[in-house]
C-alpha cells in the first residue's frame, strides 16, 4: 500500500495565472518598532523577523483595499490574458483561507463580482497554505471529465487583523519567550490575491499542460500549525521537521513515476529562509532555480505560489518543466508538475 495518492491529467492546461497586491507595505523593522516593549522585555535581538525568517517586508491592504476586490481583479486579469469570457467559465473555486464569515462561502462574491454566468458551479475549498494546487487539482478533473470547460482558481489573503490582534497580544506582561515564538509565524504573513485560468489542452496549444502530481498526509501533527483571525500558533521546530520528512517521503515514493530532479523551476510556497534552504537541501534542489518572494511578500498563504509563479512566468521559456510544491497546516504536502 503506497503512501503517496497520484494524479495524472492528459488534457488538461494552465491558460494563465495573475495577481493582484495591495499597495501599503509594512517593513519588519516597522513590526518590531511597536513589539519593542516586548522584544526588550524579553531579552530578544532586533531584527529577528529578518535574521531568522528572511522577510524583509510584507503588504497590507490600504484605505479602500480589500481582498475581495483584489481577488476579482485578479480573476478578471487572468480571463483577460487566457482570452476567455467570464460567461465561458464553469467553475469557480475559492481557495482562500481568509474569510469575513463563516457563510455564505467567499466564492460567491468573486461570482457576483466577475459576473460569471448562473451554470457557473462555485463554492469554496480549504486545505491551509495548499488550498489553490488543490482547487487546481479538482478543476482538472472536471475538465478532464467533461463536466466543464473551463475553470477560473482564485485566493484572496488578508493577514491584517491578524497581525494587529498578534501584536496587541505579544505586548502584554504575561507573554513569555514560549508563547512568543509560537506566534512569532503570524508576523511573517503578508496580503495578496492571485487567479489562473485551468482549460482543456487540444483547443488551448499554446497553454501550459498540467500533468499531475502526488500528495500525501501526515495528519498526525494536525496541531502544530493553528490558525484562526487571532492569530496562527505554531511549533516551529516540529512544524519544520515533520514537514520536511513528509516532503521527503513523497518525493522519494513518487521517484519510481515521476523525475523532478533537474527541473528548470520549482515553484515552492512561500514560508521563511529557513523553510526553503531546509526543502532546498532535502530534496536536493539546485537553489538558483528556486525563485523566492517571501523576502518582500512575507507567507500569503494559498495565494503564495500561484503569486510567485505569476512573477517568474516572464522568465519561462516553452518547454521549461515547472514543478509546484507545499506544505499545509495538517500536515499535507502536494507536488504538481506543469510543461510549460
């Protein structure tokens, strides 16, 4: 029995992928100016956001953003660039972890918004920091089922309140060292939105195939990332590791399938330097080819790695072999392979 569950699509295609940031950054440094009380109480360095997660900065959203309206524009950016109208779209998948409420689900805002036609099936998936591969593996199967045609993935974060609940917290007296590392991860989150077209491949040549992928579960460390609008505690140390040998398994169980060791890029969500020098080196990935956004980006969550694929698609060739890789809070790792 293998560990590994595979998937393989033969006609199905990434027409496009956008994305859509919000324009107020907020350094580091600007972080640690208000958790000064608290970084000196606690004997703790300056810069540590930096020196330990690599995130330089971060975006919020600004006066009269959100990520509602981000996240359509987005979607209304990558039809745009696929050439497909909104009425041609037969599923929309929300992948977002952010949500203003409980329900309805964020998906029918991004419905409403982008004006997509009243067939359009739409509803929201949750899988943590994975959800947008995931949404982008159900849209393959349904279009290579011939349920649908096409399909619009999107991802709205929004880490603000986050991050002000977080920081009111960590400057109360009775925060120790302990309970502030284990919220040091909600002060590395950034906002940003992001959308990709998914459609069939013989009536899109010119897309990019998206032939499949493995992902596997670890579900018994589903309480070593918990997040909520409070705030996101984590164990860092047991998040780093269990997530490493999960990656590890997957990738050595999906060798005897699939060749991803001398891929042109490797599309990783975005997390911290030491989050990537630790996946780089474990699954003996050459670094140059590994395009990271976190230093300026901070983790946006879902939206992550369809963000830093929009950013590196101008220096992809045809041809190029692209493999998409994560961990989500669960623990569940997915590795999607894509032939540019």
């Amino acid at each position: 029995m293998t560990g590994n569950a595979t998937t393989r699509f033969d006609n199905v295609s990434l027409l496009s992928v956008a994305s859509s940031l919000p324009s107020r950054v907020t350094s580091s440094d600007d972080l640690e100016t208000r958790l000064g009380g608290a970084l000196k109480r606690l004997k703790l360095k300056k810069s540590l956001l930096r020196r330990v997660a690599g995130v330089i900065e971060r975006r919020n959203w600004a006066e009269g953003e959100s990520s509602d309206v981000a996240t359509i524009a987005a979607g209304q950016r990558a039809l745009d660039e696929a050439g497909i109208k909104a009425s041609d779209i037969g599923l929309l998948i929300n992948t977002s972890v952010s949500r203003p409420h409980l329900e309805p689900s964020v998906a029918v805002r991004i419905h409403h918004g982008l004006g997509l036609p009243t067939s359009a099936i739409n509803f929201d998936v949750a899988n943590a920091c994975l959800g947008f591969v995931t949404g982008m593996t159900l849209a393959g199967a349904m279009i290579e089922s011939g349920q649908i045609k096409y399909a619009l993935i999107v991802n709205g974060e929004d880490a603000d309140q986050i991050q002000v609940n977080t920081v009111e917290r960590l400057l109360h007296d009775d925060i120790d060292r302990d309970a502030f590392m284990s919220e040091f991860a909600s002060l590395t989150l950034g906002s940003g939105a992001a959308a990709a077209v998914i459609g069939p491949s013989n009536l899109h040549p010119e897309g990019h195939r998206i032939l499949g992928g493995v992902t596997r579960a670890a579900t018994q460390f589903y309480d070593l990332c918990v997040g909520s609008v409070d705030g996101m505690f984590t164990d860092a140390k047991a998040l780093l590791r269990g997530g490493l040998e999960l990656v590890v398994s997957a990738w050595d169980e999906a060798s005897t399938e699939w060749d991803w060791s001398n891929m042109d890029r490797y599309i990783t969500h975005q997390v911290s330097s030491v989050h990537t020098n630790s996946m780089v080196k474990a699954a003996h990935l050459d670094a140059s080819r590994v395009p990271t956004t976190f230093p300026y980006l901070g983790n946006v969550g879902p939206a992550s790695i369809p963000i830093t694929l929009a950013d590196e698609q101008k220096t992809l060739e045809r041809g190029d072999r692209v493999l998409l890789m994560g961990v989500g809070s669960g623990l569940n790792t997915a590795l999607m392979e894509l032939a540019w």
